[in-house]
C-alpha cells in the first residue's frame, strides 16, 4: 500500500495473492464505526486503486522497454506479445504480466493508425453521422421531421 497514508482507526495490511486485507482497530470502541472510521475506509480504498494505477504503469513501461528492445536488435516491431518474452532464445520481457486493473493478460500491441477514435459531439453523437444536429448547430441534411432535405 502507499508509504505516506498512515490509519488511525484500521489497519491495512498488503496485498496478496490480489486480496488486500483491512481490520477494524478501535478495540476500545468494540470496533464500531464512526464518520473518522468511514474516512479512513474511503482513504484505504483510494489508496488501494492508487497503488493499482501505479503498479499497472511500470508494467507498461517493462512492455514499452522490451518493444524498443525488440525493434533496436530485429529492425521491426514484434508480431504479438508472446515475441516479447521469447524470439530466437532472447527474453525482450522477463515475463508476460497480468493488468492489475482487470486480472487478465490482455496486454496488445496497438500499430500505427489502430488508435482511431471518433470525434465525439454533443450527447456522445460522433462528429459528421448523418441526420440530426452537428456541434455546430446546422443540420446534417435533415429538416426538423427527420426527413432528409431534398
């Protein structure tokens, strides 16, 4: 868990195996739950995600270094992941590393002009769809019945 949060009220322990364990400590409360004590939860969670997020960056950046691995020494970028971790008896990734976000191993290689993403208009309307009303405000060959200009 982060270094810089410290608990009051409850005790965090690390992960492992993915499961973060977290204790009521007011023993001399009986552990009931107080405003602090919903505080403290909240901040462990958030803690718990941050840590997370972190974890889930490095691992991008071991894939990011062994895909520069790859081009430097083959002139050519990897065909899939599993060439990261062995190609012609060479280790470009120590090994293949599951998200820590999802839990699943669906890391890909994402090539030049496979990043496309709509242009979202108002109402999350993709930019320049036919009918209706454009960002701008005119409409996209349509009058006011829906039915196309003529």
């Amino acid at each position: 868990m982060s270094e810089t949060s410290t608990y009051e009220t409850i005790r965090l322990e690390p992960a492992v195996d993915g499961v973060a364990t977290l204790y009521l400590d007011r023993p001399e409360k009986m552990n009931a739950l107080d405003p602090a004590t919903y505080e403290e939860i909240t901040q462990a969670f958030a803690d718990i995600e941050r840590d997370r997020e972190v974890e889930m960056v490095h691992r991008g950046k071991q894939y990011v270094r062994a895909i520069k691995l790859y081009y430097k020494k083959f002139g050519a970028y990897p065909p899939n992941m599993d060439a990261l971790v062995k190609t012609n008896q060479i280790r470009f990734l120590r090994k293949r590393y599951k998200d820590p976000m999802t839990g699943k191993d669906d890391w890909r290689i994402i090539h030049v002009g496979e990043n496309k993403v709509p242009a979202m208009g108002l109402f999350g309307q993709t930019v320049g769809q036919t009918g209706g009303i454009s960002p701008t405000g005119a409409t996209n060959g349509a009058n006011s019945t829906g039915v196309p200009d003529t």
